[in-house]
C-alpha cells in the first residue's frame, strides 16, 4: 500500500495528506496531471510524460512547479519512502489556492502539487493481458482540448463506470463521425484486416498518449506498418486484433468490442508481442 504522500513541499502520511477546500483543482478542475508506470522503481517513458506534462501547464498558463530534476527527484524520493519497485506515479499540478473565482487569481498564487505512489501486481495484469479484456464504445462527449491533461475527467469517469457495469474494462469514445477517438484512459488501436496497425492520428482530439507514441516506434522496429489513422467500432470487431495502450495498462489486449469478438475472439500475436516489446523496453529506458 501506498503510506506516503508528497503534499507542496513535505512528505506525509497519506491519512494526513490534505489540500485546502479552495484549491483551483478541486474547485474548478484548473489542475493537470501525469501518470508513470514505474518498473523496478523507476520512471517509464520519462521523456515524453515530463514533455507532456510541460506542454499541458504552457496550455493553460500555470508555471512549472520547479525544474525538471527537481521533480524528478521529488517524484523517485515519493517512491523511495513507500518502498514501492513496480507501480504507479501519480502527479498533479493545480493553479494554486485562491477565492473562488473563475477567472485566475489576481495575485499570483504558486501552482500546488501533490504525488502519490501506487503498487501493480504485474502477475495479475499479466493474467490480465493474457486472456484480454472486452470494450464498450461511448458517445464523445468530452471538451474539445483532450489534448491537455487535465483533471477534469468526469465524462471519462462515467464512461468507465458505463463500462464496469457492462462486464468491460475500457469505454472507446466515438466521435459524430462514428469515428473511434480513444478510450477514456487510454488511446485505442487495432491491427486492421490489412495487417496495419492503425490509432488516431493527434490532429484529432485526443491524448497524445506518452505510450501510444513509443509503441509507434517499437512497432516500425519490429517492421510493422503503422497508420495514424481513425477506424469505427465496425472496423475494429473485424480487425485481426486490438489493443489499448497507457501507462496503466501498457499494451492490453482486446478481445471483444460492444460484445461482438475481435477477430477469432482470442488475444492476439502481434498485440502480446507489442505488449513484451513496449515492456522490454520501458524497463530498459527508464530513469
Ligand atoms: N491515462 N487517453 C486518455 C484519455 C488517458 O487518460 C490516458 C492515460 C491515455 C494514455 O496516455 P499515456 O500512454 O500517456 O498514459 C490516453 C492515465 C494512465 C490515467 O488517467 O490514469
């Protein structure tokens, strides 16, 4: 279990860590966020999360909290002190504290930033990725900046929720075109009936997930063609395979979409060959 939390400058116990009732984040949802998967006790993918992360405060005008080694180094002290070696790193980032108003505050406030630590059986999420998991799509009812990382997650939380309650680990969004856009935490692929790999493409408005982008790259190494291009729910029940990919579930097989079997309905070669590849390696490159 995660004890330890990192709450604006201390370490404290998780049962006291708090942060004041006007936090912008709380509030307004005026906060950004990160996720690492951590392997062996250290950070996947650190490149792009902490791009990205700079990238989402620029967005909306917040200053980074401190510099990049200083968070990194905030960040591997939060795992240290909960002795936590496979897991999850979870950031976040909010405007600050201030009185309610919509607009930011007048004074500038220093932007408040917490991290906690989380452990993953990666036995069980083996298991997992091994039999696959199923998916429901969703109507696309998200703002139109899902480029930023932002904390206001409450349609994805619903499109999850929708998922649970119908047997589904994930929920894709499908956007007015019938269009899959992604899944709500995590981007969405499938290995299309031509044997191409293909995800929505950026200029969509989507994530621009920190694993989607290195498994582009382990798959054109492995001689994969990959297309950013978007495909319907119909399309992915006769692809061959798919897949999600995110720094909760790295790369995880999907085996059934609104209930209709993926290609023979069984996990896949290339998705479990990605999955040990990305995994491979993420361990190798991280900080
Ligand atoms: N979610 N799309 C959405 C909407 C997400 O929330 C996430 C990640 C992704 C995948 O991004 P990445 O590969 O950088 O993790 C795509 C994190 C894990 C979360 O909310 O917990």
């Amino acid at each position: 279990m995660s004890r330890i939390a990192y709450v604006n400058g201390r370490f404290v116990p998780k049962s006291q860590a708090v942060v004041h009732i006007e936090d912008r984040g709380y509030q307004l949802a005026d906060a950004v966020y990160e996720v690492w998967a951590l392997f062996d006790g250290k950070l996947a993918d650190p490149e792009g999360h902490f791009a990205r992360l700079e990238r989402s405060l620029s967005e909306l005008r917040i200053d980074m909290p401190m510099s990049r080694a200083a968070l990194t180094a905030v960040l591997r002290e939060t795992v240290r002190r909960n002795r936590i070696r496979e897991g999850l790193v979870y950031l976040q980032v909010s405007r600050g504290v201030a009185r309610r108003d919509h607009a930011f505050p007048t004074d500038p406030v220093p932007p408040a930033v917490i991290v906690t630590v989380s452990r993953v059986d990666r036995a069980a999420t083996e298991a997992r990725a091994a039999a696959g998991v199923a998916v429901i799509t969703t109507p696309e009812n998200r703002w139109g900046r899902c480029d930023i990382k932002t904390v206001g997650l409450l349609p994805n939380a619903l499109a999850k929720q929708k998922a649970r309650e119908a047997g589904a680990v994930e929920a894709w969004f499908v956007d007015e075109l019938g269009l899959v856009t992604e899944g709500a935490s995590s981007n969405a692929w499938i290995l299309d009936a031509e044997g191409t790999l293909r995800t929505r493409d950026t200029q969509a408005n989507i994530l621009r997930g920190v694993t989607r982008l290195s498994l582009i790259d382990v798959a054109r190494e492995a001689g994969l063609k990959v297309d950013e291009r978007p495909f319907t729910p119909q399309e992915a029940a006769q692809a061959k395979e798919a897949f999600i990919t995110g720094a909760g579930t790295l790369v995880l097989p999907v085996v059934k979409v609104d209930g209709h079997p993926v290609g023979d309905g069984r996990v896949g070669p290339v998705a479990t060959k990605l999955r040990r590849l990305y995994i491979e390696r993420a361990r190798a490159t991280a900080i």
